[in-house]
C-alpha cells in the first residue's frame, strides 16, 4: 500500500482527518484566503466563460497551484506543525 | 477487544465462531493500524504524510471554493451578489415626487380603456362594458323586462287600427327585436332602419342609465 493511502486511511478511521481539516478550513476564512479565493475563481470563471467547452476539472486544476501559493506562510506552518503532532501521537500512543 | 483476544488464541476457531464481516472488519483496522505505526517510524515518511496531507486537505477546499463560486454563477446568484452599479442606480430607479405623478412617474389621470363589443361592434368604455352588453345580447333582467314590454305593446298595437296610435307606440317604443312589424308599421313618418344598431341605439335612448 502506499504511503497516500495509508496515511487517508488511517486519519478517516481514527476521525483525525475531519480535526485537522475543519482547523484548516477555520484559519484560511480568518485569514482572508478565502476570499481572495472566491474573487480568483470568479475572475477566472468570466474569462473562460467566453468559450464553453471548457471543463469544472480544467478550471480546478488551474486554479489550485495559485490558491496554494496564496496562504500565509504561517497559516501553512501551523498547519504541518499540527499534522505532525498528530500523525507522530499515533506512534506514542502505541 | 474481547475478539481481538479470541483472535490470537484461537485464530481458526475465532473466525468461524463470529460472523465473518465483523472478523473482517477488525482485522482490517488492526492491519491499517500497524501499517501506519510502521510507517510514521521513519521521519521521512513522517515528513512526506504530513506534506500529502497537507496538499490533500488543501485541494479539498480550493475544490469546494470553485464547486460554490460556480454554482453561483449557474443559478445567476453572482451577478446578483454584485449589484446594480452606482451610475446606473441614479438614473434607473430615480423616486419621482411630482404632483400629478406617481412614483413612478406615470400620469394619475383616467386612462382610456375601451372594450369592442362583440355583439354591435362599438367602442365601449370599460367600465359601461357589462351593462351594455347585458342590454346589447337581451340577457339581464331589464332587457327582458323591456323586450317583455315591447311585446305587450306589439300585440296591443296589432288590435288597434289608427295609424297614429301605431307610429306613438312605435316612436315609444323604439327600437325592438321584431324586423319586419316595425319597418311595416313606421314606414311614414319615421324612415326605420332596420339595423340592429339604431334599433339598441333608440332602446338605450329609453330605457339606458336607469339605474
């Protein structure tokens, strides 16, 4: 099995992967990330609009490496600071 | 855990005495369990679970952020969001406060409404439209006390012989639903037409606006 899938499963079952997305989800809208965001999806959705073949899949996939280099580096630290902790708990509980 | 127990002591006896799915599933935590424990012991592979969490999580609610931005836009609620803009709103939805008009800037006066009749094809005003139909096809009550009148008089006027006491009940009584015993009788004095028009005209002339 590969670390992807291992690591998925085993935050769903222990209810960890739901924790650490809901603070995620908290810090981008705090931030403002959000917002900024929707404005970007927004703008990019009347530009493509012009032709309409153009798939939800293509615009996601070009949306998402602007969105990623749009969070706050200390929102993106907490962040991997928290899964750590969390991911290593596992190892001393056992 | 009491099964886990059973497991390890009796293995081939624990999964035939449970039902098979619940052997199933335990067994499958456990397995995931341990891969993952034996996993995080590396601090590579910690680092890399921890950054493909990370980005998983992300695509996640970037996914979400697009997924309601675009709803938005198929139900027509974006635009809506933005608004009218600011040089349009002066002049679009200006309050007019003049006398006279209303606010929305539409005179106050009566506005001509005129019906056609169907029966004698004249422009009638809205308001007069029900009762001259009423008189114009013969079906209220007072149509049908005139046209009740009318015969009464009919028959009066065919017993009696002078011609005068005939053209007086006829003038009276102008207008009437009988073709033939009018134009005969009034041929005279009072050139009858016989048009269905100034027959209603002469009834309206009587008996109208007795209400």
């Amino acid at each position: 099995m590969t670390i992807c899938d291992t690591v998925d499963q085993y935050t769903i079952m222990s209810g960890d992967r739901l924790k650490i997305k809901d603070l995620l989800c908290n810090r981008l809208t705090e931030c403002g990330w959000r917002n900024e965001v929707r404005l970007l999806c927004r703008n990019i959705l009347l530009e493509k609009s012009a032709n309409n073949s153009v798939s939800v899949d293509q615009l996601i996939s070009e949306v998402t490496p602007k969105a990623r280099t749009l969070v706050p580096d200390a929102v993106k630290k907490e962040l991997l600071m928290k899964i750590r902790t969390i991911l290593a708990e596992t190892d001393e509980d056992n | 855990m009491a099964n886990s127990n059973t497991n390890q002591l009796h293995p081939l006896g624990a999964t035939t005495s449970q039902t098979f799915t619940t052997a199933l599933n335990h067994t499958a935590a456990s397995t995931i369990a341990i891969n993952f424990r034996e996993l995080i012991k590396e601090p590579k592979e910690l680092d890399e679970a921890s950054n493909y969490l990370y980005q998983a999580l992300l695509d996640d609610v970037v996914a979400g952020i697009f997924i309601e931005t675009h709803h938005l836009r198929k139900t027509g609620n974006l635009a809506a969001l933005d608004g009218v803009g600011e040089e349009n709103l002066e002049s679009a939805f200006h309050i007019c406060e003049m006398p006279n008009l209303d606010i929305f800037g539409i005179s106050t006066a009566k506005k001509q409404m005129d019906c056609t009749c169907p029966n004698c094809d004249r422009l009638v005003a809205a308001a007069r439209f029900a009762p001259h139909l009423e008189k114009c096809m013969g079906m209220g009550r007072i149509s049908s006390r005139i046209a009740s009148r009318r015969l009464a008089t009919k028959e009066g006027s065919s017993a009696s012989t002078s011609s005068t006491s005939t053209y007086l009940q006829s003038g009276g009584n102008t207008g009437g639903t009988d073709d033939e015993d009018d134009v005969d009788w009034s041929s005279d004095k009072r050139k009858k037409k016989s048009t269905q028009s100034s027959r209603n005209n002469g009834s309206k002339k009587n008996n109208g606006k007795t209400f």
